[in-house]
C-alpha cells in the first residue's frame, strides 16, 4: 500500500504440488491429483491469490523454485532444508511435468502467468545445484515446453547468487540462440556485494543478450537473519552504499529488496505479535528509490567526487520536464555538496531526506542557480532532490 512495486518474485512450492510423483508416465499428468493439492487453506491456495493480487495491480512477477519433493532428487533421504541436492538422473522430466503443470494449474483455475520462472541461487545450490550446461539445457527444454502449453511465461537466466564473476555462468549460452529465444530477462543477486568491475560485467552481459537485467533479490549480508541486524540503521546504511555502487556499476532494470514479507522484512511488529507493524529505516531508503522514480526512467550518467558520497541519477526516456531525479546518499560526516549540470528548464526541485531521525521529510523546494544546486548533506542521510509531474 505504501511502496510502489514495478516487479515481485514469488515462491512455486513443488513439494506441495506433487509431494509424491503422480506416475511414472511424465507426459501424462494425474491432474484430479494436482486438482486436489490446491485445497482451501493450503499454502499452494495461498501462492495462486498473492499471484492474483500482484497481477490485479498489474505488477509484473516471478515465479521461483527453491525445494524440489524429495522424490525428484538424487539423494531422496536427505533433509528439505539441505543445500547442494541434485535432480536424479532420468528424472527432469518428471521436475519438467511438475512445474508446467503448476503453470498450466495457475491460468486456468485462477487466470494468472508469472512472466518469468526460474531456479532460485542454481549456482550454489539454494536448493537445485546445476552446473552451467545443466543450467542451459534446462532452460532450453522448458522453453519448449512454455511454448507447447501455450503459456507466455518466460525463463530468467541465471538468477544466481552474487555478483562475484558468475556471469560466466551464463556463458553456454552465448552462442546457442534457441536457449536465448525462451529467455525473458537476467537474474542476479547481490548478497556480499562485489567490485565495480564485476557488476560492470553483469551490465555487459545483458547488453549482449540484449535482454534486461533484474535485481532478483536485493540485500548485502546473507547471514543477517540470524541476528536480526537487517533492522537498525546501520544495516540500513551499509545498503545503502550497496545500492549506490550496484544502480551506478550494473544499471538494472528493476532491484527486488529482500523482501517485503517476513525474512529481511522492511517493517518490524512493536512489540512482537501485536499487529503494530513499524517501518525500519531500509523501509525509508527503499521508499526513496520506489516511489520518487519517473515513468520509463533511464539512468544519467552522473559521478560524485568524494567517496563517501553516492550519486544516482534518474531521468524520463523523452525530456527531463517528464521526471527527473538525483539521489544522494552521504554515508560519512554531514558535508556541504553542490550538483552540477541539472538541465536549465528545471527551475525548482522537491527536496525529499532521510536521516537517522528524521524519515522522508520534504524540505523546502530548492531551485538551481546556473544549473547547480548547492545544499548541506546530514551525516549519514539519503537526500533526493526530484522533479516529477
């Protein structure tokens, strides 16, 4: 209700779609069996209305695999919670007759497509490891398959999960194009951040398939939720520098926070169990990133000179008079800051700041002199100066 959300990514729960394989014929799926797993107070039931709701907003989604039923794996007595499990040999395309059939299920009973699907983090294993040409021949015959059962979902690539050198885990298919033609989109994560020079190769590696590149799970510490740290406001911070180096680095297309439930959640319940639900201060951040954004925005090419300073700009694909928008993030000591080249037929900007006492406050409008704008920047404060109709 209060953070405008352009894409989502959402959970296809196989382990309860087909707890146990419906037969041995994968081209002939039981389907008064899969008919029945989609039971009233189900958490498939509750998956197909959150879909509906995201697509009711016309809010474009993603549709993920982490657990696979155990049968489908090579080590079937292993726990539902181990990572690094593969699928069984001779057995894909039964995984295959299960996630279309999860689709085809989904547009019919309740009218709704994911635009895109994927397995979640298949690099390392979080929960299906595939190697690349695993990986690449996946997603060549569910690309098949989509297109069989008239299904308009597409395939990510990659949703893996860093940034650190794993574009090379898309590198089968460079010269393959049929496995390109089922693809929608670039997936990556961003869990311990990297370099400049490796999110600069994800951005390359989209250019080159020409597709878009999507921030599928946004955070920097991976191991956050087991203290509950992603909640105070230095968390926030160290975010916030992530984002700054990744939308300047990599430029996606969309960045998905991780997430706006429950795990690395963006509100926290005060006190616990009450129903009082309480922005954290990544709630405030992201807000400044969602919400003051131009349509069909595109990126400025903008730098700062200071370190401890990050600049990201935001601009309307036509004219700057359609939306236009800097964010500043000073991650240091408060500072003085001046903004060269805003474009002479913006006369006056919104100035909208969050510091650590003061969340998304509009202060007085600022207007450029000779196209710079000069203004101090608290400590430790994201400040956005914005024009946006």
């Amino acid at each position: 209700e209060h953070l405008d959300v352009r894409w989502a990514r959402t959970e296809m729960t196989l382990q309860q779609w087909e707890p146990h394989n419906d037969n041995d014929d994968p081209d002939a799926p039981d389907w008064d069996r899969f008919r029945d797993a989609d039971a009233d107070t189900s958490k498939l039931r509750w998956e197909f209305e959150l879909a509906r709701r995201l697509q009711d907003r016309g809010i474009p989604y993603a549709i993920s695999v982490w657990h696979l039923p155990n049968w489908c794996y090579a080590d079937p007595t292993r726990s539902q919670h181990d990572y690094r499990r593969h699928i069984a040999p001779g057995m894909w395309p039964e995984v295959a007759e299960s996630i279309v059939t999860y689709l085809q299920h989904a547009k019919r009973a309740h009218g709704v497509e994911p635009d895109l699907f994927s397995f979640n983090e298949p690099d390392i294993g979080v929960r299906v490891l595939m190697t690349p040409e695993q990986h690449h021949r996946a997603v060549l015959d569910l690309g098949r398959r989509f297109a069989a059962a008239g299904l308009k979902t597409q395939l990510l690539l990659g949703d893996v999960s860093n940034a650190r050198d794993t574009h090379t885990y898309l590198d089968t298919f460079v010269t393959h194009r049929p496995a390109t033609e089922a693809a929608g989109a670039l997936g990556v994560h961003t869990w311990g951040g990297t370099s400049p020079a490796q999110f600069a190769a994800w951005r390359d590696t989209a250019d080159r398939f020409k597709l878009p590149l999507l921030v599928t799970e946004f955070g920097s510490d991976p191991h956050a939720w087991r203290t509950g740290a992603y909640t105070d406001w230095f968390y926030a911070i160290q975010e916030l520098k992530l984002l700054g180096q990744l939308m300047h680095h990599a430029r996606p297309q969309s960045i998905l926070t991780w997430e706006y439930t429950a795990d690395y959640a963006l509100l926290t319940e005060t006190p616990p169990r009450s129903g009082n639900l309480v922005p954290t201060p990544r709630f405030h951040f992201t807000w400044h990133f969602s919400n003051l954004l131009p349509t069909d925005a595109r990126y400025l090419k903008i730098t700062s000179d200071h370190p401890a300073v990050q600049v990201v700009g935001l601009v309307a694909a036509t004219d700057p008079a359609d939306g236009w928008v800097v964010h500043i993030a000073n991650l240091g000591a408060a500072r003085p800051f001046t903004l060269i080249g805003v474009p002479t037929e913006l006369t006056s900007l919104a100035c909208t700041q969050t510091t650590r006492t003061e969340p998304r406050v509009s202060r007085d409008p600022v207007a450029p002199n000779h196209g710079q704008v000069t203004l101090i920047l608290p400590a430790q404060s994201l400040t956005t100066l914005h024009h946006l109709p």
